[in-house]
C-alpha cells in the first residue's frame, strides 16, 4: 500500500504518474516526485522483524519428553 506524505502529495503523485505512464515526463522525474511524495518503506530487515516479532510471543515452549 502506497502511503503519502500528505494529501496534496497523493493528488499530485497520482497526476504525474500518469503523465509519466502517457510519456509526457521521463521516470527520472517521475522519482524525484517519489522521493518528494511517498513515505519512505521500512527495509526489509525491519519487514521480516515486525512480522515475526508477534510470532515469537505466540510461540509455546515445546514439550520435553522424559
């Protein structure tokens, strides 16, 4: 999911994604304004721990068999 700075970044972000999709403006452009409207994305180190951190406090011991 694409998550904005703000909603005039979402509103301009979608416009000049489509320009770039039509050829108006060249995808060097098209990543400044990345840069300038997105949210930066966690890495993926930071993904696979977030996801696995709920897990750990899940997890049960396993039984010991005598």
């Amino acid at each position: 999911m694409t998550k904005y700075k703000s909603e005039a970044c979402g509103v301009v972000h979608d416009l000049m994604s489509g320009l770039c999709q039509d050829g108006l403006i060249a995808e060097d452009a098209m990543r400044e304004f990345d840069d300038l409207c997105l949210e930066p994305s966690p890495s993926i180190p930071e993904k696979i721990a977030e996801t696995r951190e709920p897990r750990r406090q899940e997890v049960k011991r396993p039984l010991t068999t005598a």
